[in-house]
C-alpha cells in the first residue's frame, strides 16, 4: 500500500493506484468536480477522494520532477514524497490556502526536487539522479523527431536556474500563469515577459524547434 509508511491505515492507496495515477495521461485525468470537498474528504483519508487529487495532479508532479531530476524511478519518488507530506498536511489542518491549492501543492513539490538535486549534487557532482532531464515541449513523430528531443534537452540544460523554471513550471507541470504568479510571488506580467524571455533564448540555441510552441502558447 502507497502510504502506510506515512499515515498507517488512516490513508492507504493500493501501489498499483498510485504509479496508474502517476503514469496516465492529462487527457485521461480525473476532474474533480469540487476541489474544496474533495481536499475535505482527503483531509480524512477517503481513498476515493485521494484517487482524484493524485489523479488530477500526480501526473503534473511527477513530469516536473522528471525533467530535473531525471528518470522515472526518482521522479516517481518525488512524486510521492510530495503526497504523502500533503496526506499528513490536510490530516494535521496544515492547509490553510484556501483557493491556492496547486500553488501550494507545486511549492512543496519544487521545494522536494531541489532538496533531490542538492543531495545528488554532493554525492556525484551532476544533477541527474538516475537519467538525461527529459523534456515533455511536444515533437512530431518522425526522422528528425529524437535529434530535436535531444537538442531541446541539452538546450534546457544550457537555461539559468531562473529560465528553467520557469520553462518548466509552464509546460512540464502545465501551471498557468496565475498559479504560477502565486507560486513564485510575481506579477503575471513579469511572468509573461520572463517565460517569452526563456522561450526566445531556447529558440536562438534551436532555430525553428521550438516555434510552433511558442506560437500556440501565445494563443492559449
């Protein structure tokens, strides 16, 4: 079972529940239908309620880990991590951000991965912990496909820890700009101009990868 190591029988997910949650995709997500109640039934361990928060964004967290921390494996256990500190968080009433959920939700989670990246840092000098950061920016399928997935890649890595995450913020844990804004503590504004900022720099290091991207973003 997924957290008994961390609340015992008061919450207990199936393993499989878990890594399903963890792996599906966004089109595949459950929707809870109101947050406010579904985070109150998780507050007393209902495992349904708890099927649809790690179904809402369990997929997010752990494509954010992944693309810094590199690696299904390490990324699943961030993943973790951050739900099992939210599962004693909402049991103990140390949510009080009402509204703020996901902003709440992404702080402990950055604050896991950069936690992860320092100790792989003192223990091996590199930041990957057991893999190449994978970006999740769309490709089309084809015979140029894996060379610009791996241009990207290096082309991420290459960012200052700044216009990476704010890279990564946006299109691997798919926040919006407002969320992110109440993440970080910025205007929208800046936001808007630091992500177009971190765009434009990936685009001159990969010509035209990356321009379909940042021209749908610029519609949404």
């Amino acid at each position: 079972m997924w957290c008994n190591v961390v609340l015992g029988v008061a919450l207990c997910l199936p393993e499989e529940t878990m890594r399903t949650a963890l792996v599906q995709s966004h089109d595949g997500r459950t929707i809870a239908p109101d947050l406010t109640q579904t985070l109150a039934r998780a507050a007393t361990g209902e495992e349904g309620a708890w099927r649809e928060l790690v179904a809402l964004y369990g997929r997010r967290v752990f494509a954010l880990a992944r693309s810094r921390v590199g690696g299904d494996e390490a990324a699943e256990e961030i993943a973790q991590s951050v739900f099992a500190t939210i599962a004693i968080k909402l049991r103990e009433g140390g949510y009080s951000e009402q509204g703020r959920f996901e902003p709440w939700l992404f702080r402990i989670a950055m604050n896991r991965i950069r936690d992860a990246v320092r100790h792989a840092k003192r223990r091996s000098g590199t930041v990957a912990l057991d893999g190449s950061p994978e970006p999740s920016f769309e490709s089309n399928d084809g015979p140029t496909g894996h060379a610009e997935r791996v241009a990207l890649r290096g082309a991420i890595e290459r960012l200052s820890d700044a216009d990476r995450e704010i890279i990564e913020l946006r299109h691997h844990a798919g926040m919006g700009f407002k969320e992110m804004a109440e993440l970080l503590d910025e205007p929208v504004g800046t936001l808007l101009a630091r992500h177009h900022r971190a765009l434009r720099k990936l685009r001159e290091m990969l010509g035209p990868v990356i321009e379909d991207q940042e021209e749908s973003e610029g519609e949404s």
